[in-house]
C-alpha cells in the first residue's frame, strides 16, 4: 500500500522524468520542477545532439568509403554545417516536447523553474510566475551536470566552446582543436574528422580513452590517426586563448597549437550549487556530488538522488535507472539495487566502443580467474561485405563455470550488437548459452556467437 502521497522532483531530465513517471503509476501526487526543458541537458546540449552530429559525420565517413564497394560518387560530399546544427536543435527541441506530452499525460505537474531545499520535506521552486511552496513525502534531486571549464581556457562561445556551444557553429572548423581525451573529448574529434576538420586532440594521458578496454582505446587511437587526425598524447593543456579567428593553445611543456577552434571537454561539475542540500545536510563529496546508495537514498531520510550530479557512473541510462530504483524504494514497490557490473555502455567513436559488465581492469583488481576470446571484425562475411575492417568482439567468462561476465564490442553500430551480451551478463547465461542460440548468416552479430564458442570447454 503507498503510503507516500507527494513526491517532489528537482530537475526534468532522464533521473527526473522517469522517476516522475513511475511514481506516478504507483499512485503518488507528483510536482516535477525544471528549469530548461523536460529531457535536460541529456535532450538539449548534451547526448541527443550530439549523436544527432555524430549520426552526420558516419554517413559522411561511409560515402568516403564507397569506391571500395563499388560506387562512384561524382562529387565529394561535404556537410552544410549550419543545416546539420539547425537539424540537431530541432531534433532535440521535439525530443523535449514529446517527453514533456508524456510526462504532462501521466498527470505530472509540470513547473517551469529552479528548485531548492527548504527543509529535507519542503521545497521551493522559484519560477517566472513567483516563488511556490512545496511540501513533499519525498524528493528527488535530479539536476544533472554541467561542463567543466578552466581559469586558463575561458569559453566565449564563438572558437572556445564548450560541447554545450558547438552547436552555434554556422561553418565547419578548418581546425579543431579537442582538449580532453575521454569519451566526450574522444566522440567530438571521432564527429569533426568525419566532417571533414583538421582535428588535433590533445591528450594528457598516453593514450586516448584512458578508462577504457585498452584494445578498443589502442584500435581507436591507430584508426584516428589513420584518418588524419594528430594526437598528442602525454600532453596537458596549460592555456588557450583567442588570437583574433585562432585559438592558441599553450602545452604545460611549452609547446603550443593553433587552430580555428578550441572544444573544451575537460569533464563535468554537478548542478548541486544553491540547491539547499548543504543546509539541509545532504552529503556530498569533494566534487560537490550528491553521495547515494543503491537505492539511491542521500543520508537525509526522505531525500533521493539520481544521475550526472550523484557521479555514480555518468549515464543516461543510469540516471534513469537510478530515478526509477528510487521512486520504487521512497514507494513501497519491489527493489532491484543498482548493480554496476551489469550496466551496458557505448561510446559514440567511429567505430563504435560498446562495454557490459565487468572489464580487464576490474578483473584483474578482483583477482578473478577467466577465460577470455576475442575475433576482429575484419574475419566477420557481413563485414567483408561492407568493407568493414576496423574492430572486434572480445568476451571474458568465469573459468569453470562459462558464465559471462564481460564483453566488449568495437565496430559500426556496436550499440546495438552489445545487447545480447549485455542479456547474457545480466541473467549469468553461460557462453554455451549464447554460443548455442542460432545468428542470422551473414550478420555482425554472427561473430559474438562464434566468440563463445570459443570459449566452450569440454567435460
């Protein structure tokens, strides 16, 4: 029985609409509180458009690649920038509309404006109609995050941007310079080399995506290069600034970079400033993020958290999970604790970089004992047959008892072939069971089922 009648939310994207929708079908009063647009920055700035541009730059780079198919393309293709940016904007423009037809259909109400803890059962949201008053059952604080800048590299919106600011861009950059080499630092080099930029993407690391599979991060870094981008690896940005239509970008070593533009993907600081959690005693960490359980309870009883401003692990699909895991607890319904190890990721490279459950990393600092098989791509007759050649299929089973409990997939779309891996890991199917379930012939994902049965052992 709910008890629970009225749930407050503070923020509107993935954490916060999913949340609103299924405290709703459980029955509780629901008051969402957003300040930019139902979806957030997930839907305006952040992951809609830039797969949007993304979703550009690989039809392009397949173009490029159809003599090898036999196809003669008369003219060079070359991307309209402003139109590409205009078709981003209204993607994610409707994609915000149509969440927020949803969400107002379930019965949410919706206020348009910022909200702040009062007390941990009262909030007060700030809107263009005059302060209102909330009390609440329950809270969720769903405020995501934003981009991360430095006091050396200060944006201004026209050749150092932010990832949020790209999308103002009305021509393409004759050189883009990304500082930052993870993901979102890897995605836009992958999306402007693809569009036909010069790139150079400066990486303090040695080697880019340095979170990642090492395979897919070193498969990665030879195709960028292949493709004409300059990496400098082993490189930390000491400043960047405007010199009239260039970026300099000073090197700690003293080197420095010129270019057209600077994209600045340094990282993320959560939105948990003027929020009201310090007052109300909400703990955060050093980063200034809100720190949850698997539940996603703060230590403050009644008051929830959920997506980019916990840093749990910075994911839609985490975010989502995180605010539905809530309302379920704050409710009374059935529980299912966030469990990281079975979270499936994808990084939007060209190829792709799709992760699932438990990595080399991971294992290694756990100790465990396991089988592993990998297949490149390239061997795969759907890929022979799209001139497919970068990539590969790599998946890691508890020895003794075949159960995945990993995989990692590079190669176009791996987005979409990580998924039966991605069940597999989740239900700790065995590599039998994957390898026994029938592929389409010719298919990429033929090659997933011919990994496993790599990794068949005999009784």
């Amino acid at each position: 029985m709910v008890h629970v009648t009225h749930v407050v939310i503070i923020g509107g994207g993935p954490g916060g609409y999913e949340a609103a929708l299924v405290a709703r079908r459980l029955g509780a009063e629901v008051t969402l509180i957003e300040r930019d647009g139902l979806g957030g920055s997930t839907v305006l700035t952040d992951c809609v458009p830039s797969k949007t541009l993304i979703a550009t730059s690989d039809l392009l780079h397949e173009v490029s690649r159809s003599a090898e198919l036999g196809v003669e393309v008369p003219k060079a293709p070359r991307a309209d920038l402003a139109a590409v940016n205009d078709r981003v904007m209204r993607l994610a423009s409707a994609q915000s509309s149509d969440i927020a037809e949803r969400v107002a259909a379930a019965g949410v109400r919706i206020l348009e404006g910022v909200g702040r803890l009062l007390e941990p059962r009262r909030v007060l949201a700030q809107t263009a109609d005059g302060d209102v008053e909330l009390e609440a059952d329950g809270v969720l604080i769903a405020t995501g995050a934003h981009p991360r800048v430095s006091p050396d590299a200060q944006p201004d919106g026209e050749r150092i941007l932010t990832w949020e600011q790209v999308y103002r861009l009305r021509e393409l950059p004759e050189h883009m310079i990304v500082v930052g080499s993870g993901v979102t630092g890897a995605e836009f080099a992958s999306a402007y080399t693809g569009l036909g930029a010069e790139v150079t993407l400066v990486s303090s690391r040695d080697r880019v995506l340095p979170g990642e599979d090492p395979d897919a991060a070193t498969l990665i870094e030879n195709v960028f290069t292949k493709r004409g981008m300059t990496v400098l690896g082993t490189s930390r940005m000491a400043s960047a600034r405007r010199d009239g239509d260039e970026v300099e970008v000073t090197l700690t070593d003293g080197r420095t970079v010129r270019g057209s533009h600077c994209l600045l993907a340094l990282g993320s600081i959560p939105n948990t400033t003027d929020l009201g959690v310090e007052e109300v005693g909400v703990e955060t960490d050093d980063g200034g993020f809100i720190r949850v359980d698997k539940v996603s309870r703060t230590n403050v009883p009644g008051v929830y958290a959920a997506g980019d401003c916990t840093g749990v692990l910075m994911l839609a699909s985490v975010a989502a999970q995180q605010g539905r895991i809530a309302m379920a607890h704050l409710l009374g319904d059935a529980v299912h604790p966030l469990d990281l190890r079975k979270v499936s990721s994808n990084i939007f490279t060209s190829p792709e970089i799709a992760t699932v459950g438990l990595g080399a990393r991971q294992i290694e600092e756990q100790g465990l004992l396991v089988d592993t098989a990998m297949l490149p791509i390239a061997a795969n007759p759907r890929a022979k047959m799209q001139g497919v050649h970068d990539g590969f299929v790599k998946l890691y089973a508890r020895q003794g008892l075949g159960s995945l409990i990993g995989g990692v997939v590079v190669g176009p779309r791996a987005s979409e072939l990580i998924h039966p891996i991605s069940v597999a890991v989740s239900a700790s199917l065995t590599v039998d069971h994957v390898a026994d379930a029938f592929t389409v012939y010719p298919s990429m994902s033929g090659t997933v089922g011919e990994v496993a049965r790599r990794l068949h052992r005999q009784l």
